[in-house]
C-alpha cells in the first residue's frame, strides 16, 4: 500500500527552476572568468545539483512508487502483503538514502558560499573568520552524517516494516532536531552567522549609496533564507511526523531556497551591462600606477563602473605625510570579477628623494 504524495508536481517545479539557477550561474561564471577561473564555490554549487537530482528521484519514488515504513499502526503493518511490505522497505532504504543527500544538498551549498568569501576576503582579517567557519560547517556535517547512519540500531530497523521498528527507526524522530540543531543552533547556526556577519564590517567601509548596500548586504547574507527555511522545514515535519510527504516536500522547499539564496550574488551581475565589459580590462586597471607630487592628495571614490564590484579599500587608515614620488599599488585584492562585489587591497609605496 503506497499513499500518493500530492506534492511531486511542485517538488519537480522546484527542482527544475533550482537547476535553472545554477545553469545561469555557470553561464555567468563563464562568461566572465572562463572555465579556467572557476573557484570552489562553482564546483560545490554543481557538486549541490547532483545531489539535489538524487534527492528528487528519490522523492518521486517514496512518494509514487515505494512508500515507506512511516506512519503505519501496527494493525495495519500486520495486514499488509508479503509483496507491500518488500515494497516499502525498498523506499524505507531510500528514504535514509535521501537524509544523506539532503544535508549533503545543504551544506554543499554552505561550503559553496565560504569559498565565495575565500575570494572576497583574500588579503584582509576576515580571511581567518572564513577559515574558522569552514571547520566548523565540516565537523558539523560530520556530526549530522553520524546521527543520520547511528540513531536507528540495528540499522536494518530503518527498514523494517512489521513488526514496528518503533518511532526512531520508522520516523527517525531524533534526527529532525539533531540536524536542525546542527543547522540552526548551534554549529551550523554559529557557522552561518559567521558567515552572514563576515561581509558587514566591510560594507560598512563601502563609498556607494544605502540602497546599494542595502542590496549588496542583502545577497551576501544569504544563510538568514538558509536558516528560516531549514527552521520550518524542522517544526513542520516534527508537527507531522507521521506523514513522509510532508517531510520531503519541505526538504525540496529548502533545497530551493538555499539554491536561489547562494547563487543570487553570482547571477546579478548577469543584469547590469558593466558585467559585459571584459575581466582582463578589470585586471588591468587594478595595477595602474599613479604618479603625483602631491603626496597628500586624498585618494579617490571609486568610479561608477567599478563601483557595483567594491567592498570598499580596507586598510585605508591615514598614513603620516611624506615627500617625494608616491604611487598607490592595489595589491591583493580578491579577484571576485563577475561576483557583484570586489575587495581591494591597497598598499602606498614611497620613494624618498634624497636632499
């Protein structure tokens, strides 16, 4: 006995419009950088969708075709079939197989996101946050791995069907909170306020206008939809615990989220017609030197065209008066051409005429 899920329908409209916005991610990481210039965080994106194909074939048949061991009074578990019963443990093994790629979905996109700060941050203090992130998003995923394969034992309780393996193997009630704990929290949680404050001090630096900012801070702070998602897909699914269908259906609605949330930052640049102008000509003009005689003269915004991509200069703290030739060097600065924003690095190099 299989009870039909009426949610495929909108889990595959999910997942298509997710593919979609990852295509258009590599498309925009294309056109601007080339294959040669994808980071991490493109190839965890695209690492995300494989995982996120698996999850929804995996949807379709639990819901469709298999079923599950989930749900069922133990007066109906005695009256089902040699064949239903072989049936649902096939998707009893699949619905185990889906929690792994659905935290694999999640915090592949989690790392995506810590390598697209990687580049952001290169050559600045928050670099060593980032860092410190990363190990915390991978022991918690490790953590989450363990609780998904270890708190049904005997596994093979996972799949069985009569008699009742009890709730935690038939509803795996303890994962639910754990992985929400994990995502929410505590480790998780602390890793995507990290994440989500990493880009605020340098905003805060940033010489464009409120509403920009407002935008930019906006995208980069994707884990907040992350975090609100992965909340309510939690409390939903404890709240109907016994209905598979909803718990699946609220990993796809997550899955999406976080699909659109991280990819966000990458695609706008896709919308402004600066994007169009070549990265070598970007590159070029970070190492332009700029004679003056005047070593006092104050350095300058920067112009409209490079403002959609700057975080702002971070180490731009006064420096004392000097005499003689100066030239401002942007040495360092996280490459993020085709990203919406681009830190920079500058360092001020003084040649002293001798008397």
């Amino acid at each position: 006995m299989v009870t039909k899920s009426p949610f495929i329908t909108e889990a595959w409209v999910e997942y298509g419009l997710s593919i979609t916005v990852v295509l258009i991610r590599v498309f925009a990481r294309w056109k601007l950088m080339g294959f040669k210039g994808f980071g991490g965080d493109d190839y965890l994106c695209i690492l995300a969708a494989l995982f996120w194909t698996s999850e929804i074939v995996i949807v379709y048949l639990v819901g469709r075709v298999y079923g599950s061991n989930t749900g069922w009074t133990s007066q109906e578990r005695s009256n089902f079939s040699e064949a239903e019963i072989k049936r649902m443990a096939t998707g009893s093994k699949l619905v185990i197989v889906g929690w792994f790629m659905y935290v694999s979905i999640i915090w592949s996109l989690k790392g995506s996101v810590l390598f697209y700060y990687e580049r952001l941050t290169s050559g600045i203090f928050q670099r060593k946050t980032v860092r410190l992130s990363a190990i915390v998003c991978c022991l918690s995923y490790v953590v989450v791995v363990f609780t998904i394969a270890f708190h049904c034992q005997p596994f093979h309780l996972n799949w069985q069907v009569n008699p009742d393996p009890g709730r935690e193997c038939s509803m795996h009630y303890s994962a639910y909170p754990v992985v929400a704990a994990f995502n929410i929290l505590y480790a998780t949680s602390a890793t995507d306020m990290i994440i989500i404050a990493i880009p605020i001090p340098i905003l805060i630096k940033l010489r464009i206008k409120l509403i920009r900012k407002l935008t930019i801070g906006a995208l980069l702070c994707s884990g907040i939809f992350i975090m609100v998602s992965a909340l309510l897909r939690c409390v939903l699914s404890l709240v109907n615990i016994k209905n598979i269908n909803v718990a699946a259906i609220w990993a796809a609605r997550e899955s999406f989220v976080a699909f659109v949330a991280v990819n966000a930052p990458i695609i706008k640049p896709l919308f402004n017609t600066s994007t169009w102008v070549s990265a070598s000509r970007l590159t070029d003009s970070s190492h332009q030197h700029t004679p003056s005689t005047n070593t006092n003269k104050k350095k300058q915004p920067p112009s409209t065209r490079d403002e959609q991509y700057e975080l702002g200069y971070v180490n731009s703290a006064s420096q004392p008066p000097q005499y003689g030739y100066t030239s401002d060097v942007s040495n360092s600065f996280a490459q993020a051409v085709g990203d919406s924003v681009r830190v920079t690095t500058d360092y001020q190099v003084t040649h002293i005429e001798r008397v």
